[in-house]
C-alpha cells in the first residue's frame, strides 16, 4: 500500500457531542462550551494523537430540533461561538492539525471570509482550511434583514430546491471570489527592494474585478497570499446540487454513505458530479462521515440507548455507528477499499468519544497499517499538491 | 498639580501596516505579516503591563492613478482572525481591533466580538470606524460610500444595534443542570429584535454573555458630531491630539460632553496615537528621529501626500524644490484612492502649507516634514517618562497608543527602559490587576438593558 493509498482520519466538532444529551454526560463541561480551554482540550487531544483535521461547525442560527428554525428547547445545547475564531484561538497551542472551520456563504462579504481564512492560514503555519456552507434558514435571513428566504414545513417542498440552487450557485461564486482574492498576490509580490524605494511590485498584484448578482469583488486582496497559496475547502454533501457545488468549488466533500452499497453510489454520484462540471487538476477526496460511539467501560450501543432516552433520540444524515474501535476499523478499511480517502468522525460524546478516537481507534489503525501520516501542511497532510500555481502569475518558461 | 490621585497611564501598542510611517528599509525591520511579528509585540507590550494590544484595518490597498503604491508598508492579515489567535500566546493584554460599521452586518460583528471576548477570557475591543469612500466599497456587498452625515446615522444605528445583541443573554441564562437536563433557563435566551432606519432584524443571537458583558468601545471623531457620538457611546476615544494644548482642549471638551450625557468622566479614557525615540542623550535621540523621518519621507511617499491634497500628478516636480503654483483640482477623479483624506479643507490647507514654506523658506519635503512629524517624545529615557507622565497627570489624555518606527522590536526600547520608570514613579502599574480589559482599564461594566425576553 502507498501512501496515496492510506488514509486520512478527521473529526468534526460541534459543541459537547452530535447527541442532543451529550452534554448531560459524566465526563461533559457544558458550563465551559463558551471557554478556550475547552476548544483548546479537545482540538490538542486530536492533534497530539495524530489526527489529521478537525473541522468546526458553525451556524448564524441558535441549534435546533427542526431543519426549518429555531425550537423552543431548553434541554439541550444552544449557542455557539464563531468556528473561525475558535480555529484562530487553537492554532498557536497545535501543531500538525488542519483546521477548517465552516463559514457559511449566503449572508458574509467574500473579501471577509478571503482574509480571515488566509490569517488563520498564517497563524498555524499552513493548517487553514474552510468548510463553506448556505444558509436556506428563513430566521438565519432574518438576522441580516437584507434578503428574504421563504419559510419551508416540508422538506419535500419543490421551491427548497430552487432556493438550495440558488443558494449554491452564489456559494460558488463566493468560493470562486475567495480563491481569487488568495491569488491576487502573488508569492513575490514584496520585494523590499530599498534601492528603488520600493516594497511591493505593483505589478505581481492583481484585480480579481469579479462580479455577480448578490455580489461584487475588485480586489487584490489586504492580506497576502497565504502559505499554502489555496487553503483546502471542504464541503458538505447529501445530493445532486451539493455534489456539483463540491465538484466545482472543493478540494474535499464530506459524504454521508449508510452503508457500503450506498458508499458505492455515492462515490459514483460524485466522480459523475465532477464530470459534469467538467472538474480538472485533483479529483475530490471523498471522505465519509459518521457519528461515533465507541465502546468503553459501557458499551456504545447502551450508551446511545441511555442517552436517547434522555429527551430527543439522536437523529443524523451520516451513519451512527456504535461499537468497538476495531469494528468501526473495520468500517473504515471498507471505505478506504473503494476508494474513498478517509472518514470525518463526529464525536457522538465530544469529551468521551474524541479520547476513544484518539486512544482506541488511531492504534487499531496504525496496527493495519491504514493511516498515511506525516505531510506538513494540511493540503499535505490530505495528499494534495503543495505547490499551488498562482492564476494570476505568469506561466514559468521552461 | 492637584491633590487628585496619581492617574495610571494607559498603555497600548500596534502594529502599523498599509502606512509611510515603519522603516521597511531598517535592517531590523521583519516581517509584516507573520504570525511571529504580532505574537513578539503582543507579548513584549505584555511584558510592559500594557493595557491593550491595537490592530488597525485596512479593507482596500492603496493605488495611485489606479496603481497599486508601491513604496509604502501594505499588506495585513484579517483583525478578528489575528486577534484570536493572539488570545492564545497572551493572557493578560486587551485585544482591540478597528472594525468597520459600514462594511460588515451587525448581528456579524456583534457574535465575532462576543466570540473574541469568550475565547480570551474577556479582554475583547472593538474600534469602531466609518468607511468612506466608494473605491474601497467595491469590495463588498453594499458597495458605495456613505456621505458624511449617513455614516455617522448608520454606525450609531449600528453600534445600538450590537449593544442589544450582546445584552440578548442574560448572565445566567445558561444553568446547564446535568441532573434535571435543563440547559437554558428558559426559552427565550437570546431574543432579540431591532426595527430601525438602518437595520430591521429579529431572531436569535448565538453567543452567550461574554466575559466584559460587553467588549470595550473604542471610537474616533474630532467633528462636533464625532465628539458627541464618541463621549456618548465609547470606553475608550482614540485622539489625535498628543501635544498640548490641543490635547487638554481636546480633553475637556469631550470630558464635559461626557458628563452631559449623563455619564461619569473617569468612565470615558482618552488616548492619542503618539510616536517616541529614545537616545543616550537628547540630542542623539533628535538624531535619530530626524533619521526616522527622513526614511518616512521617501520621494514617493512624499509625492503622494502632495498629489492627494491637489488631487493632480505632480511627478515632475522636484522633491526639494518649492511647492507647486497651481491650483488644487478637486473636480477631478482621486489620483490616491484608498488613502484617508484628513484634510478639512483642500485650498485651505494649501493656502497654509504655502504660508509656511513662504516663512520658514521650506521645499516640498521640508513642509511634508514640518505637517508629518509624528514623534511626541523624544530624548532620554528619563525625559520621554517625564514627558509622557507630565502629558498625562496634566490632563491631555488618559493614556496613548505606540506605535515603534521598526516591526516587530519598535516598542522593545520604550518597555525595556521607559517601562521601570513609571513604574518607579507609581504612574503604571507593576502588575495586571484585573483579568479583564474593564477591569484593567479601571471601566465599569455596563448594564444589561431592555432585556426583551422578561418582557415576551
């Protein structure tokens, strides 16, 4: 097996657990949720064991039962902090882990999320990467006030497709305008040169003068290009639309097979998403989520039990899995067989699944041989070139 | 001097970037954009038990007849991003960062500042300011510039605006009971609705109450309306005015307005940007800024300050030859785009500059030197403390922000040598008293207010 070949292992984030009673655990720090230590804990705890990324989940909306707005829960977790300022908060105290918070696309200014993606880029020496996501909430929108976003019941509901297109076409606008802006300096672009009293040549910097509906973008940039040149995107995807936008716009798609006849069909949706956009350079790596609950001194699958029983039983787009950290290897050397290039693990219990991943799982893998390693930056951790042509920059001759 | 008690100076420091001011070309200048850089003068300002560490924004580069400047310092990374992350190498230092109120949305900003403030133990600011002008807002969604009067209407609008959303949590809407699996005291915490001219927006905030209740303010303004904005809203007031006795006047003025709006004037702190170099004797020390300021006053930069005032191409006129006898053309399109225009009035100043040349029989660099010398306090380390605490216990302002001429060591020499002389002199403190920014800042923490969801 080459290192191409192995595999890359992420974990998700998202406040206490992915189980709406995670927080009501033995081991959980609810109080502390809003606290760095906490974000710096779990994020050192999967960087020291070798992990390769965390992503951060992020959402302009308080957390909710339903998909269509805000519940009036009081039972489980609710608020959040800003997954890019968390990510920026961790960089300095890890050293290896990419870090790829989620900024959502639909209500933020491209040049924004350009810079800040780019700065934390430049904190952690490398490790940046960005999750982009829509906003189809009609509450989200009503936070901003600038746009009006139907309120949909029903999932089922024709016009949450035309509203999830729209929505996607402008996500790839705004990734297509971040990654200009990225570009829009190009690595020489200071010079120092003292003799002409000048520190920039003007003219390795480049207007992006990208335009769209929503949105516009002249550029360059405030802020250089960043060490990895593009910092990795990843996305998201369940369907069609988000195949193509993934397709289209990232270097990453998170997926969420059942099992391995879905994990199949999917892998095939995604190569064709990736011909119909007419994809060149890297084809996507394809990783598949899951929502984990490990066995410890309790068995997973009583834990999931006993915490479902809590108050609202745990419900995911991903695959739950519950079991020991040699089935759940078992699982993912499936996966890795069919040509996927690894899994996101969503931490059911974050302070009791996130210490199993780390303890259990990672020398299970490491024992099979399945991990790939080492890589520097996080485009290198994730086996994508580390040189990243500039577009603006002129071709090298010979 | 008074009975009054000793004031203890408030302290801050920044890192200049997209500016004429830092010697690029000084053999010790590093790098602009590192995360190094930012860490050693975050830490050093630290190590001199300074109040706040001060990031400034730029949202466009610079460009002269639609080119990109290419002689000044530019390039800079993302203030909130940045700030975090210093949050994590520092654990004492205010973090306050210029955002602007005209290019991002409130309910944005207030869960980025609320964020900062949890994620460094809050120790969080915001600086606010207005954007001006159209070339910079073609890199966002809204675009176009305000005129004077609207931005002002819109960043107070906005400001009221994310004061409400930090005051959506109560302080103890989290109860967060394991045993009774109640999370939230009740079903409203974070509520919040807002029907204005600028904005009309409802929903539900994210972030919890923060550390500081909410970040400090920090504002700017020198116009009348500035003033009475600033002494109304902020924390903190960043001044221009380092010298007296523009800074007492500048002082009293906004302290009275302050109190005119009911507030107590010790709750409003002044701070004016200032400049020192430090030498073995005085006149070394005007040496070297005379040195400074002659690497300040490259050709380029110089033109460039003179083309924005007349708004015409001046490059063939000599550098060191007499200012140009044409007229200002304001009709034109900006030659410098992306530039702040600082001055009232374009002919009048003009009008003055030449005055002055005419007098003291200056060049085109010689009036650029005379209207940018930005070195307050200059001499020995002895003299610069005495300059300094006198400045301060006289009233001209509660505190200042240093800036050094060299990124990342400029403000080494002033912690190192000028540090333990106010210390010794009781006018800084010799160790952080509080664990917040307000605390440190000896500001109250303000009064969550109108909270919505008792009324619901």
């Amino acid at each position: 097996m080459t290192t191409t070949d192995r595999l890359r292992l992420g974990v998700a984030l998202e406040g206490a657990g992915w189980h709406p009673a995670a927080w009501r655990e033995e081991s959980s720090r609810p109080t502390e949720l809003f606290t760095p230590n906490y974000w710096a804990d779990l994020v050192r705890r999967a960087d020291a064991a070798g992990i390769d990324f965390a992503t951060i989940e992020d959402s302009f909306a308080v957390q909710s039962g339903s998909p269509f707005g805000a519940d009036d829960r009081t039972d489980e977790v609710r608020g959040r902090l800003d997954a890019l300022l968390i990510a920026s908060r961790v960089a300095p105290v890890t050293r290896r882990i990419g870090l790829i918070p989620t900024v959502t696309t639909t209500h933020t200014e491209p040049f924004h999320i350009s810079t800040g993606i780019a700065t934390l880029d430049y904190t952690s020496l490398g490790r940046a990467g960005w999750q982009p996501k829509v906003s189809p909430r009609a509450d989200e929108a009503r936070h901003f006030g600038r746009r009006d976003i139907p309120e949909f019941t029903d999932r089922e509901d024709p016009r949450l497709w035309e509203i999830a297109a729209e929505l996607f076409a402008e996500a790839e606008d705004v990734v297509e305008a971040v990654r200009r802006l990225w570009d829009s300096w190009e690595d020489d672009a200071e010079i120092r040169d003292v003799a002409t009293d000048r520190f920039l040549d003007a003219d390795k910097l480049h207007t992006v003068d990208f335009e769209r509906r929503s949105f516009r973008v002249r550029g360059p940039s405030i802020t250089p290009r960043p060490p990895q040149g593009q910092p990795v995107i990843a996305a998201l995807a369940h369907a069609e639309i988000p195949y193509r936008f993934a397709a289209a716009s990232a270097d990453v798609v998170f997926v969420t097979p059942q099992d391995i006849a879905g994990a199949t069909a999917i892998l095939d949706e995604v190569r064709r998403a990736e011909r119909d956009v007419a994809r060149t350079g890297e084809p996507l790596r394809v990783f598949a989520d899951l929502v984990v609950f490990l066995d410890a001194d309790e068995p997973a699958s009583d834990r999931l039990e006993r915490l479902d029983a809590l108050g609202r039983p745990l419900s995911s787009d991903a695959r739950i899995f519950a079991g020991s950290a040699a089935q759940l290897a078992d699982e993912i050397a499936a996966l890795g067989e069919l040509g996927y290039a690894g899994v996101r693990l969503r931490p059911g219990v974050a302070t009791d699944d996130l210490p199993r991943i780390a303890d259990d799982l990672v020398p299970e893998l490491r024992r099979r041989d399945l991990l790939a390693g080492d890589g520097g930056s996080l485009r290198g951790v994730l086996g994508l070139p580390t040189s990243v042509p500039n577009r603006y920059a002129p071709a090298l001759a010979g | 001097m008074s009975t009054r008690a000793r004031k203890q100076i408030i302290l801050a420091a920044y890192v200049g970037g997209v500016n004429e001011h830092t010697a690029w070309e000084h053999p010790d200048a590093g790098s602009q954009i590192a995360f190094d850089t930012f860490r050693q003068v975050a830490q050093t300002a630290e190590r001199g038990r300074f109040d706040y560490f001060f990031l400034a924004e730029g949202l466009a580069l610079r460009e002269r007849a639609g080119r990109v400047f290419e002689h000044d310092i530019a390039g800079r990374p993302d203030t909130l991003a940045v700030l975090a992350s210093l949050a994590a190498v520092t654990d004492h230092i205010g973090l306050i960062g210029t955002l602007s109120s005209t290019f991002n949305e409130p309910y944005e900003l207030a869960r980025q500042l609320a964020s900062l403030d949890h994620l460094s133990g809050g120790r969080a600011g915001w600086n606010v300011v207005t954007s001006w002008d159209a070339f910079t807002g073609q890199n966002f969604r809204r675009g176009g510039f305000l005129t004077r009067e609207e931005r002002y209407t819109r960043a107070e609008e906005f400001v009221r605006t994310v004061q409400e959303l930090w005051d959506s949590w109560a302080e103890d809407a989290i109860v967060a009971d394991k045993q009774s699996g109640r999370f939230l005291a009740d079903d409203t915490v974070g509520r919040f609705s807002h029907a204005g001219a600028q904005f009309d927006i409802e929903g539900r905030f994210t972030v919890p109450r923060s550390p500081q209740g909410r970040p400090v303010l920090v504002q700017a303004g020198i116009s009348p309306q500035g003033r009475d904005f600033a002494a109304a809203n902020s924390d903190l007031i960043f001044s221009p005015f380092s010298r007296q006795p523009e800074a007492q006047e500048f002082y009293a003025d906004v302290k009275s307005r302050a109190r005119s709006f009911g507030r107590n004037p010790d709750d409003l702190k002044i701070i004016p940007g200032a400049g020192f170099v430090l030498g073995d004797s005085r006149a070394d020390a005007e040496e070297k800024a005379r040195h400074i300021l002659e690497q300040q006053l490259s050709d380029k930069a110089v033109q460039v300050q003179f083309e924005q005032l007349w708004n015409r191409d001046l490059s063939a006129y000599d550098i060191d030859g007499p200012l140009p006898s044409i007229d200002p053309d304001p009709e034109a399109p900006p030659i410098i785009q992306g530039k702040a225009f600082i001055y009232q009035d374009r002919f009048e100043t003009v009008r003055r500059w030449r005055a002055l040349a005419e007098e003291k029989g200056l060049s085109i660099r010689g009036v650029a030197a005379e209207v940018s010398a930005r070195a307050d306090f200059i001499g020995t380390p002895e003299q610069v403390a005495d300059a300094l605490d006198a400045f301060i216990q006289n009233d001209g302002a509660d505190g200042v922000v240093l800036g050094g001429h060299v990124t990342p060591g400029g403000i080494d020499e002033f912690v190192d040598k000028v540090v333990p002389l106010l210390q010794e002199r009781g006018s800084l403190r010799t160790e952080y008293t509080g664990s917040t920014l307000r605390e440190n800042l000896g500001l109250p923490v303000p009064e969550r207010r109108g909270a919505l969801a008792a009324t619901v």
